[in-house]
C-alpha cells in the first residue's frame, strides 16, 4: 500500500472509491476542515484501509495523538476485515483536501457480500403476506418507540396477536404508537413497559409489569452505536450494558413464561436477537471482562466497544439454543439501516457506514426494508427452516460460516463462560 499526496485545487473533501474496474458510486462532499485533521473524521479515511498492512499517516497529519488515532482505527478493523478471506483485488482511493489529493493504492479481500442486490436470500418476503395469523399468541419487542423496534410492532400488530409489550424510554413516543396501532388495528391490545436500559434497576422494575402467563415471541431489537466512552448506572462499559446486559436480564426474567409456553400444545416459541456484521470488530477473545466493568468508559475505540457487545449477543442467542432447545432462539443481523443509530451518529461515523458499504456494493437500507430479517425469524418463517442459534443476514440468509471462521464465536467453553459471569451479575445486582 502506498500514500502519495497529489496535486489538487478543491475547497471541498471529495471522496471517491473504486474496486477493480467497478465504480462504487461514492460521491461525498464533506465540511471545510481548516487542517487535515484525523479526529474530525477518523472512521471515514480508516475505515476504507485494508488488513495487509497499515500505511504511514499521510502528510498534513503530524502530532502524535492524530498519528496515534490513524494506527488505532486501523488496528479496529483489521479485526473486521481478517475475517474475510476471499481473492484479493486491487483498490484505489482519492482524498482531495485543499490543495492536496492523498491516493490510496492497496489490495484487501473481496467483501462476501460484494456485488450483493439491495436484498438478497428471501428478498421478496412481505411481511403482511407472508406472516400467518398470530392469534393468541403475546410478544415482546425491545426499544418499540423508533427505528425497527416500531417497525416490528406496526408490522406484527396487522396480523392479529392477543398482546404486544413494548419497551423503551420515551412515554409521549409509545402513547402516540399505541394510538396509531388502536385506530388501524383495534383488538390488539398493547402494553408500554418504560425503562431505561443503561441502568438494570429501571429494566428489573420495568419487565416486572409483564402480566401473561405466556409469551410467544420476544425480539430483542434495542441498542446503541458509537457512542463516546461511557458507563452505565451500573457501573458497565454503555454499548456492553445496554446492548447485552439489559437484554440478558429480560430474557432471564421472560425465561419461565418462554418455557412454559414451549411446553404447550401446538406452541411456536421464538427469541430473536439483534446483532449487527459489527460483532466480527470483537477484540481478541471476544469479551474484555475488565474493559466491561469499569469506571473509565471502556476500550477508547467504539469499534471494538459495540462489536464486543454485538459478539456478545450473537454468543448469547447460541447459548440459550442450547440450554433450551425447545425455545428457536436465533441471531440476526438487519443490515445496515436508516435509524437513528445512523442518522444520530457523528459525521465521521456516519460518513464510515456509508462508504464503506458503497465500497462493498451494499446499499444502507430504509426502517421498512431493514425490518424484514428480524420479522421474517421472529414470525414469518417456518419454524423448520430455522437452526437453533443460528446467524441470519437479511433476509433469512444462514451465515454459520461466517461464525465458524471465527475460533472465538464459535467457541462453546467461551459462550458458557459469557453465560455464566452475565447470570452472576445479574444476581448480584
């Protein structure tokens, strides 16, 4: 890999990227920055470098905390990209900045996803056609007040379930929901369960006010991304106890009403989790257990901070398939999607989610289309299609191999230990 400054004449950042011979269709103006400047937007030039090998800052970056920040982001996905191990291809980059263009020449693997259509798998499951009747049956969705937490709800409530629980903050939110749902879909009854997922006091009170004696299906849908080093109430890293820890207290506390329901007649018992292609950013070993718990925000990259959180929910989901196997209980990936997690993040986050995916050929998806993996798992396939613990991409794509490349994922001993050290801190709280 090579970073050459060229001569250039433009007010504005320009980004432009190419794979082989194909355009990726990346055209993005960025701010005026008055210096080249890595901490504005580290993710956008990081994120576009291979896993070969780290190049040099390019001139214009000289301090040493930026040179350090380009060595980090690097380093963070690396560990993404190590997973893929297709034939390389050659890749070109153009960053214009004032009057200096720096060109990035490298190779990296070919994404498995690359030339991938909008959808792929089951691209044409319509969820008002293709879910069948839920009558009788209660659910539970997680973060129901926006992004695909509502989308699921809106969805499922068309196809006539006894009870739909809903989780989140936001009281004016779930009200204005429940009115939309009630006016559309008037026997459906619906329950607000408010809490705050960053303390586990506010979810342990919150899940309490579930008042079935069963539950058909839970999607634990909530989460954070890039968010800057906090910790929860609890004391625990905020993407780790958020994404991870509240969703393990709910599936614990829901855990006899899930089996009892199992052990019904004719019952259809699924969890579905959400994880993101994000969980392949997991430091090595998968969880930092003394970067978890800590007074100092955790890992200082986000990367690694919400990978380790999504690796710990695809981990979970694979464990509570096997302790109970009468539960399909299943992992999926949305795809990456409009939501507040994108519109919401900072520019250079966002500017990372982008081009990154416009590189790869994947497009970022609308609420509306990035709903549709966890609605086809959660209801719309049928139960014998689906593999207990297993991984889904959208849209109902089996992608075990992408866990069994990875020693750590698919390592049994470290799910159990996962398991074990969530339920001791569970109780001890």
């Amino acid at each position: 890999m090579m970073v050459m400054p060229m001569n250039g004449s433009h007010e504005d950042v320009k980004i432009g990227g190419y794979e082989g011979n194909r355009h990726s269709s990346v055209s993005t103006e960025l701010p005026k920055y008055q210096e080249f400047n890595l901490k504005q937007w580290p993710t956008v030039t990081a994120g576009l470098m291979p896993r070969l090998c780290k190049p040099n800052p390019p001139e214009g970056i000289a301090n040493t905390e930026d040179q350090r920040m380009w060595s980090s982001h690097l380093g963070a996905l690396d560990r993404i990209y190590k997973m893929r191990d297709r034939q390389l291809v050659n890749s070109s980059l153009l960053i214009t900045h004032k009057t200096n263009t720096y060109h990035i020449v490298s190779k990296r693997p070919r994404f498995s996803s690359f030339n991938m259509p909008r959808l792929a798998g089951i691209a044409n499951f319509n969820p008002e056609k293709d879910i069948p009747s839920l009558t009788n049956k209660v659910i539970l969705v997680t973060g129901g007040t926006g992004g695909l937490g509502e989308q699921s709800i809106r969805a499922l409530a068309k196809h006539g379930p006894q009870h739909i629980y809903f989780t989140g903050r936001n009281q004016k939110a779930a009200d204005a929901i429940m009115n939309d749902i009630n006016a559309e879909n008037s026997g459906v009854e619906l329950t607000f369960l408010q809490m705050d997922f960053s303390s586990l006091e506010s979810v342990r009170a919150g899940i309490k006010q579930f008042a079935h004696d069963r539950l058909d299906i839970l999607i634990c849908n909530a989460g954070v991304m890039a968010v800057p080093p906090a910790v929860s109430k609890d004391g625990f890293e905020v993407h780790f106890a958020i994404n991870h820890l509240a969703h393990a207290m709910i599936i614990q506390k829901l855990l006899p009403f899930l089996t009892r329901t199992a052990d019904m007649p004719n019952s259809d018992v699924r969890v579905v989790c959400l994880t993101s292609e994000g969980w392949k950013g997991h430091p090595s070993g998968g969880i930092l257990y003394d970067k978890v718990r800590t007074d100092k925000g955790g890992m200082p990259i986000w990367l690694l901070r919400y990978g380790q959180s999504k690796f710990a929910n695809l981990v979970y989901a694979a464990e509570l398939g096997r302790r109970f196997p009468k539960l399909m209980t299943v992992s999926v990936h949305p795809g990456v999607v409009r939501t507040d997690l994108v519109n919401t993040s900072s520019f250079a986050d966002s500017a990372f989610l982008y081009i990154a995916n416009a590189i790869q050929g994947v497009s970022i998806l609308t609420p509306e289309e990035g709903v549709l993996n966890q609605l086809w798992a959660a209801a719309g396939a049928n139960r014998n299609d689906l593999f207990n613990g297993a991984y889904y991409i959208p849209v109902g794509v089996l992608s075990n191999s992408d866990v069994n490349k990875d020693k750590t994922a698919k390592n049994e001993e470290l799910a159990n230990k996962l398991w074990t050290w969530t339920s001791e801190i569970l109780d001890s709280l």
